[in-house]
C-alpha cells in the first residue's frame, strides 16, 4: 500500500494540494499516474489566469488517455512547474516531489470542503479499482 504524505490535502479526483503560506502547490497522486500511464504530455494552465475549486485547468496526456486536472482550490495561477513540459515523464516519477504541476495563490485562507485528508484519501483509493 502506498504512504500518501500527511503534509497536503487530496481530491477524490486524485490531485494533491499542499499550502505554503498563501500558495497551494498542486500536482497529481502516485495512484492518478498509474491509472494513467506513461505520461507524455502536459498542458498547463496559464499564469494569471484565475481558477475556481472544481475548474478543468491542465491535461496530462499519458500513453494510454488524456485527463483533465481540476484546480483544488480558487485563486490566480501563480507558477507553472517549466520542467514537465520538457520533461513529462516527472511526473510519474515523482508525483509528490519534482512532478508537480502548478502554484496557486489563494483567494482565501480558507480550503474548501470536500478535500480529504491522507487517511482519508487512502481509504477512497483502497475502495476504488482505478
């Protein structure tokens, strides 16, 4: 069983979320990229762009599909990890570390409902087939 790191917050959609000062970092969870496969592409957002908790905002396109990745949170597009567009398969190989996808700056200090903790997202992942 994989260790989901206690430091961030998680989406059932299988983001990850982790909140340093006003900016959330996001990227996707080791789970998402074994369901997905080989990724060979990513398609960020862009920085500036405002994002709301829920929005369609990136794709990774893997061997096998493409996924959307959903913005865990709402505020402005503050980074873009530059290392994955050259560099996809990072995120596979480090999804918590060097795989991640992009930075937010917080509309507000608040999370909002329906992120789940590590436990939490453990247990959904041990429910679910994929």
């Amino acid at each position: 069983m994989t260790a989901w790191p206690n430091d961030r917050s998680y989406t059932k959609e299988h983001e990850w979320v982790l909140l340093v000062g006003g900016i959330a970092r996001v990227g996707v969870t080791a789970h998402a990229t074994q369901a997905l496969g080989d990724i060979v592409y990513a398609s960020l957002p862009i920085v500036g762009a405002h994002v709301s908790a829920g929005d369609a905002c990136a794709e990774l396109e893997s061997t096998k599909s493409v996924s959307d990745v959903y913005a865990p949170v709402s505020g402005v597009i503050a980074a873009l990890n530059e290392a994955i567009t050259d560099a996809p398969e990072m995120v596979s190989a480090s999804p918590f570390e060097d795989g991640w996808l992009f930075d937010i700056e917080l509309d507000s200090d608040e999370l909002p409902n329906g992120l789940l903790d590590a436990e939490a997202y453990g247990q959904l992942v041990s429910g679910s087939d994929g």
